[in-house]
C-alpha cells in the first residue's frame, strides 16, 4: 500500500473522448488523475515522482513567508547547530543581545600606532620589557604590510600556533 510507482494509461471517459490517467499510490495515499494528453501525464507523474522521492528523503513542503534565500541560511544555520540541545531561537537572542555593528571600523594603521602607544605607555611604567616592545613593533610592521585583501580572510584560526593553520 506504501509503494510509489505510477502509470500512466489511456482512459476512456463515459462521453467517449479519450484522456490519459495516472495511477498509483502515494505515501498510502490513492492518487488518480486524468489529464487530456499524455505529454500533460507524463509531467504528473514525473512530478508525483519527485514528490515521492523528496518525502523518502525527509524533505515536504512547507508554505512561509521567507524568501529562498532566508530558508537557505535557516537550513545553514541548523546544519551549523548540529545536535545541540537549544533551540536555534536560543542563539538568534544571544546574538541579538550580544553583537553590535561597530559604527567606526579603524583603519589598521591607526589600530597599529594606538596599539604600540600602549605598549610603549607600559615599558614606560615598567610592565613591559624593551626588547618585547621592540618585537611587537616589528611584528606590527610585518603584519602592516600584509596584502589588505589577505587581511580581510585573517582569523585566529589561521594563526600559525592552531591546529587549522594554512600557512597565509
């Protein structure tokens, strides 16, 4: 009864005119349809086909309001969860309470004379040896004359002490 094969047959009508039926059960559900022409039954039943298919594979379809795009990144987003024990509201209101757009992105050079001031503020104060100061110079150096488009990919995780590390 749970079988999903369909044909598709000539039918005559109690009037005489000819049409073309799909047959068949879906999901244990009777499905039987007359179409005028074969070409018209031939997509039906490709189209139960499908349907069939994509319930095996625990897919339905589900009316909403978002757009593709937005189910797209619902889907992402619970593949990303796994099987974590919250619910994916759970971590929209964390974010929500938590993330701020920053409303002036600083310029890495300007992050990187600020940076040495401060370092430089506490060698002075004798928190920080010379020669660590003079290292974080030149590393900030190095690092200032990194491709800006590499920068933007740069995360901690691609810092050469973790395990991820791609050698950029």
């Amino acid at each position: 009864m749970n079988q999903t094969e369909f044909a598709v047959r000539r039918f005559v009508n109690r009037n005489g005119v000819t049409s073309w039926r799909v047959t068949g059960w879906l999901h244990g559900i009777r499905i039987r349809k007359n179409l005028k022409s074969r070409e018209e039954a031939a997509v039906e039943k490709g189209a139960l086909e499908i349907r069939a298919m994509q319930v095996e594979a625990g897919m339905r379809p589900i009316l909403t309001t978002l757009t593709n795009s937005q189910v797209r990144d619902a889907e992402l987003a619970f593949r990303q969860l796994g099987n974590t024990t919250q619910p994916l509201s759970f971590y929209v209101d964390l974010a929500s309470a938590n993330y701020r757009e920053t409303q002036h992105e600083e310029k890495l050079s300007e992050a990187i004379v600020a940076y040495v001031a401060a370092k430089q503020h506490e060698q002075d104060q004798a928190l920080l040896s010379k020669l660590q100061c003079v290292r974080i110079r030149q590393d900030l150096k190095r690092l200032d004359e990194f491709p800006r488009e590499h920068l933007r990919r740069l995360s901690a995780r691609d810092s050469p002490g973790s395990e991820d590390s791609t050698g950029v």
